[in-house]
C-alpha cells in the first residue's frame, strides 16, 4: 500500500513537472498517435496522461476528448510494466468489462497500449490503440512498433520540457 501511495505521488509530479496538461494540441504528439492508428488500421489512437485520478488526453486520433476519470479508461493498467498491455476481448476481461467505453459508445472491442516513461523512470501515460471492432493479437512486430513509439513519444515530452525551460531562461 505504502509503495503504491509512493508511486502514484511520484507519478503526479512527474506529471506536474511536464507542464503539459490543458495545453493545445502539438504536431510532435499528433504524428505520434496518427502513426499507431495508421500501424495497427485503427480508427482510434490516444496519448494519455495520468495525473492523479484523471486520465488527460494529450493527443488523439479518432476521438475528440479531453479527460476521462482514471477508473474509466484503459491507460491507467498499462502503467508500471515494461510489457505492452493487450485486451483483444475487453468485454470478458474483468479490469476492462465495467468500463464505459466498453459498455456503451463506442463499444471498445480491443485496447493496446504501452506506457510513457520519463528519463526519472517514472510512467506517466500511455500510447495506445483502440477498435471497436474484435481483432486478433497484435504481432510481435506490431508490439515492438507501438513500443517504440511510446518511446519515441516518452522522448518528446522531455524534448518539449528542456525547450520550456530554454524559454524560461531566455
């Protein structure tokens, strides 16, 4: 208990010190999403930020939505795990079958996604991909591919933060 409270404190800063949340949408993290949706023929793709109980959608491709409570989206279960996190039937999955998004519109039928770390270790949001449709696991290749988005994403949002702070400085 006390270790989850530690890490969810951390994660919240983490956050924070992004200074990312409420702000308008970047070409950075537009690519990103476009780039998985497009990699897996997905109609919706999210990059996702947990801070506290609140899941904040930096980008997003297929869905236009700001925030969502944790407890309602998928994101918050891909924290924590070097292991891409895959539901291929969300309905029969009992941490995915409550879910709004899965009981009512737009009926999600699958979820893959892979958590954003920053440099300190700490994950702070997830890059994934939802259908609405049933489909098969994701290949190896296709998890290695959302992986290293996630990355490549987990590298912009670091990027972004030293170039707010060059700014600052200036």
């Amino acid at each position: 208990m006390f270790k989850t409270l530690l890490r969810e404190r951390r994660r919240t800063g983490a956050v924070r010190d992004l200074d990312i949340l409420r702000t308008p949408a970047e070409p950075a993290f537009d690519r990103l999403v476009d780039a998985a949706a497009t990699a897996f023929d997905a109609p919706i793709a999210l990059l996702s930020l947990i801070h506290g109980q609140q899941q904040w959608f930096k980008a997003t491709h297929g869905l236009t939505i700001d925030c969502i409570d944790r407890e309602d989206g998928f994101c918050g279960f891909a924290l924590d795990s070097d292991e891409v996190l895959e539901s291929c039937a969300p309905m029969d999955d009992p941490r995915f079958a409550n879910l709004p998004v899965v009981t009512s519109d737009p009926h999600i039928r699958y979820y893959i996604g892979a958590a954003l770390r920053r440099l300190n270790g700490v994950d702070v949001g997830a890059l994934c991909v939802l259908d609405i449709a049933a489909r098969p696991p994701a290949s190896p290749d296709q998890k290695a591919y959302l992986a290293g988005l996630a990355r490549q994403a987990s590298v912009a949002l670091e990027t972004r933060l030293d170039s707010l702070g060059e700014g600052a400085a200036a």
